[in-house]
C-alpha cells in the first residue's frame, strides 16, 4: 500500500530556495532555526486505553522519542517538547502545534497520512506544524510495517525532519535509502541520508579542541600494552576490539564529548561512523581554560558498548590485551587530556606512566 507523506510550506515574506547538498542526495529548503522548536504535543491518549504494541500509553511519548534521535545527530538546535499542551491550533500562532485533525486546517488530506507546514521569516523558520490523519489507522511498533496500520514515531521521524527543513529526495530525483522519501516504509529510525540532511543544515562543524594523530595515539596504546605486560604483569583477557579500532573510536568518542556532546550523543555518532554513516559535528564548544573530559563511568559505558558492538553487531572475533576495559578508557582518557592541554606526545606518555607508577596526576603542559 502506498502511504505518501507530504509537507506544505508557507513562507512570510520570503521566496524559498532549495537544492541538493553537494555530499548528499538530502534535499533542503533554504530558512533554519535560528532557536530550538519547542514542540506543543497535543495528541493524548489511546482511546482504548490499552497500551501500544511498544509498551507507550501515549501516542506523545513515541513522537518524543523521534525527537531524541534527530537531537543525538543535532548541533545548532535540540528539539525541546511541551507534553499535554492545551495550546490553541492554527498555523501563524507562533505555536508549534503537533496534532490529530480529520483536515489540514479546514483542506483535506486526500488519503496522505500526514502533513507539515511552517512559517519563516527572513532566513529563519518560526514555526512548524504537524497534523496526523485521524481517519487512519495508527500504532506504535518497530519494525515493517503491519498491514494498514500506520507507525506513528517513523511518521514523526519524517515529519519533524521537514520542520527542521528537509524535503523528500525522491521528489528530486535522487535514488537514496532514506526517511525523508515520500513514502513510508519498512525503515523504522533515521538513515544515513537523513542524518547527513541534519548534519549539513546544523553541524558545528569539528569542534575547538584538536586531538592528536591518531598514528601517535595508536603509539601510545601499544606502549601502553607493553607496560601492563613487561612492568606490571598484567594476564591477558579477551576483547573483541581490536587495537587501532579501540584507540581510534576510543579517541572519536572523546572528541565529541569535549566539544559539547553528551554520552548518549557521542556514543550516537561514534557507532553511526563505525556504521558508515559519515562523520557529524559536534555539539557545542568547549569551555575556555583547561579541557575538561567526561565521568570516568560514563567513558568505561562506552568502552563496554563498543565491546558489544564489535562483538554482537560486526561479528569480529576475540583476541588478547592484557590491559583491562577500565585502565583502557582511564589511560587513553589521561593521554588525549594532556595532548589537549598542550604536551607533546613524549611528554604527555611520560606523565601517564608516571601515574601508573604511582607517581600522582601529573600537570598539564598549558
């Protein structure tokens, strides 16, 4: 069955322009957000009262959830949402409405299952409207689709993605597996496409804080599995990271974290690049003075995730370190912070393994 969905675009004083990225099939239009959006979900419950097929009791929590994937790959703006809100409805209200209605503003649907429709002013989007067709059918699932039952946060995914300023590739004549193509189907989260579109209407860009080569990164991490095997004796345990991948995500990860990423974002996007899926921007700049890394915990949470993916999603095999998951992200992390503090790589190896010795946290060099 086909289930197109379609964006409308109103324009305040402006003649849009659009075009095709010159890294990507995506297709924008030319106004951003210059703010957040801050989303009014006014879609309230299941009226059976039953919960849907992913366990949501409300049709706003599965529209929430599509707003937090597109903010793991957003830099400039985050969608922010307003749950239960008894706003009134209606395009030029400064309100961004998301909504069930029988019509698109008093216009028919002609059987699409949703529509999209935003404001601008001067080079800015002001406002974004989402209506979903009530007269469908409507759950919430992963997965393909079920028969005549339309998937609401896929929907959402889509949607949303227009009100940040994407429009569908296949309406350009680009061929490219994406959620921003006319048509729902089987694919339940964003593609690569989709993210490169968000990317390149909202990235920062690399960052304020450069890391190191990752030749010399890699060089301290095999001097430091020389030190746990020859000075600490350390045993060996599996690990189905290999060496050069370890320092290189390890290092990814950092990167994104010191340039204004949360965990949840920098793991995001680290795995979308193992994935293939290009490499984003960051979130923010760093904070001036000393570059500050993340809670320990929450880097060993992505050394364990990359573990798991290594080994659950690209099947690689188990080889040998004998240095352990803990001391791994401890060291790595204590490397790239003098790196980034302006030591030499000499120097800032030395102050590490002068803190394995014993030694104390070492100063930094700038």
């Amino acid at each position: 069955m086909r289930r197109t969905l379609i964006v409308v675009v109103l324009a305040v004083g402006l003649v849009l322009t659009a075009g095709l990225a010159p890294s990507g099939a995506y297709w924008y239009y030319g106004p951003r957000w210059s703010s957040n959006p801050v989303m009014s979900l006014q879609l309230g419950s299941p009226s059976s009262g039953a919960a849907l097929i992913d366990g949501s009791t409300t049709w706003g929590a599965p529209v929430e959830a599509a707003m937090a994937i597109w903010n793991d790959y957003l830099d400039r703006v985050d969608f922010r949402v307003i749950r239960d809100s008894t706003a009134s409805t209606g395009l030029g209200n400064g309100v961004n409405n998301v909504f069930w209605s029988s019509t698109i503003y008093g216009r028919s649907f002609s059987g699409y299952v949703a529509y999209s429709l935003w404001n601008t002013s001067g080079n800015s989007v002001i406002e974004g409207d989402i209506i979903f067709n009530n007269q469908l059918s409507w759950n919430s699932y992963r997965g393909n689709l079920r028969g005549s039952t339309n998937e609401i946060r896929r929907v959402a995914l889509h949607e949303l993605g227009h009100v940040l300023g994407l429009d569908h590739p296949n309406d350009h004549g680009q061929t490219v597996i994406a959620q921003m193509n006319s048509n729902e189907t089987n694919l339940d989260t964003l593609a690569s496409d989709d993210i490169s579109g968000g990317q390149y209407l909202y990235s920062l860009g690399n960052g304020t804080v450069s890391f190191p080569a990752r030749d010399q990164s890699l060089d301290f991490r095999n001097q430091l599995e020389t030190k746990y095997r020859d000075q600490l004796r350390r045993g060996s345990a599996a690990t189905f990271v290999d060496r050069e991948g370890d320092i290189v995500w390890t290092s990814e990860y950092y990167r994104y974290r010191v340039n204004g990423c949360s965990h949840s974002q920098a793991q995001t996007r680290v795995f979308a690049e193992i994935d293939n899926a290009g490499t984003y921007g960051v979130c923010g700049s760093a904070s001036s003075g000393s570059v500050a890394f993340p809670p320990r915990n929450e880097s060993l949470q992505f050394r364990n995730a990359l573990e798991a993916k290594y080994r659950d999603e690209l099947g690689r095999g188990a080889s040998q370190s004998v240095v352990d998951l803990e001391g791994d992200v401890v060291w790595i992390q204590e490397y790239l912070r003098y790196r980034v503090n302006a030591c030499s790589h000499a120097v800032a190896i030395d102050k590490v393994f002068a803190q394995i010795d014993g030694r104390g946290v070492q100063a930094t060099c700038g």
